[in-house]
C-alpha cells in the first residue's frame, strides 16, 4: 500500500509500505491482552518488607504473664514493638501474563493498521528542528495543527529531546523505546521515514533476528 510523506521543503511524496504491517486485519482480543500485560508490568511489586517470623530476635517471653502491672507480651518481635515485624509485611512478586515474540509482534502490527485506517499517521522525512529550542518545535507542530501527538524517531537525539520536553502532551520516543500503549494512547503518532523503515524490518516476518519485548 501507498502513504503520504510530508516534505520538509513542501508538498508530499508517496511511499510504499507492507501491506502485512499497516493493512493487516485487526485482531482486538490480542491488541486487548497486550495492553494488559503492559499494563500489569507497572504494578509489579518490589519492596520487601520482613515479618516477625524474619527479624531478628528471641522467642522468648520477655516477662511472665501476671504480676509485673505491665501489659502481657508474648515475643520481642511483635509488630507492636520497635524493631519488631511488619504486619502485612510486603512481598516483591506479581503475575504478568505472558506473551510470546510471534502473539506481540502481531498485536503491534495490528495497532499500526488500526492508526492508519484512523488517519491518525503522520509521516514527515525530517524534522526541521536545528536547535533545542522549544518555540522551533512547536512552530514545526503548528504547521501540522497538532496538539496531542507521540513523535516516533529512528534513534537517540539529545537536540529533538530537548526542543519536546517542555511541550504538553507531545511525546518524542526513539524507536526502541516504542511500546503499544503510548501508541494506542495520544491522538496522532508522527514518524519518520528513517523510524518507519527500521520499524517495518523488525515486524516483517522474515526477520529472525530477536528482539526484546519492549522494542516494537
């Protein structure tokens, strides 16, 4: 299939895509359970917290049980003392549902054919932003009349980096840092040319090559 790219120097050119990425049928229950597994990845616990069978410290009773005029006790590790246990005590752990390479690289492909049949793609040849100046990007936005976008680039680029920063609602994200839920999120996904072609070698079927689960 056929896209438009806009020129930095004006007007536009086509290009042509695979057909397998950008004109696929949409397979909604595994777009769905892609998200959730991105989304339980962030509410993996990590803190550790140790209980009053873990700390340190006798299981003897510190005083008998009458008699003193002080409040019973049975153990120095009682959460209700210092340096005792916590009750509840944290556990890192949490189940992530798991998703093979073949099940995410086609669930990604799906959310790319759905942006474009949306008319929510836009593919620019370069970003004409010589300078981190935050007034010089939103100018270049402004031509495109857009608002709430995630800019897609090739690689790392410190100068783009800091001319988006300072913008609301714009996201400029390096192709190996993409994952599935800032596409589905903003309201426009703008990519280069250079992104566009590194994006369609590693969602081909023929690249064998392994990739990690967060790089689409």
């Amino acid at each position: 299939m056929e896209l438009k790219v806009s020129r930095a120097t004006g007007g536009e050119q086509a290009i042509n895509v695979s057909d397998q990425i950008f004109a696929c049928d949409v397979n909604i229950p595994l777009v769905r359970q892609i998200a959730h597994s991105w989304i339980m990845r962030g509410h993996l616990k990590n803190r550790k917290q140790k209980s009053r069978a873990m700390v340190s410290g006798s299981g003897r009773k510190p005083w008998r049980q009458k008699g003193t005029g002080k409040a019973r006790a049975g153990s120095l590790r009682s959460p209700l003392w210092r340096g005792g246990g916590v009750t509840f005590a944290a556990e890192p752990g949490g189940a992530v549902p798991k998703v093979n390479r073949k099940m995410h690289r086609q669930a990604v492909r799906c959310i790319w054919a759905d942006i474009v049949r949306d008319n929510r793609l836009l593919i620019v040849d370069t970003i004409p932003v010589d300078q981190p100046k935050t007034r010089l990007m939103q100018e270049w936005l402004g031509t495109y009349d857009v608002n709430h976008a995630l800019i897609v680039i090739a690689d790392d680029d410190r100068l783009l980096h800091l001319a988006t920063r300072n913008i609301p609602n714009i996201q400029l994200c390096p192709l190996h840092a993409l994952n599935p839920l800032d596409l589905m999120h903003y309201e426009q996904i703008i990519v280069t040319t250079d992104a566009l072609q590194k994006l369609e070698q590693s969602l081909s079927n023929t690249n064998k090559t392994k990739t990690t689960d967060h790089a689409v």
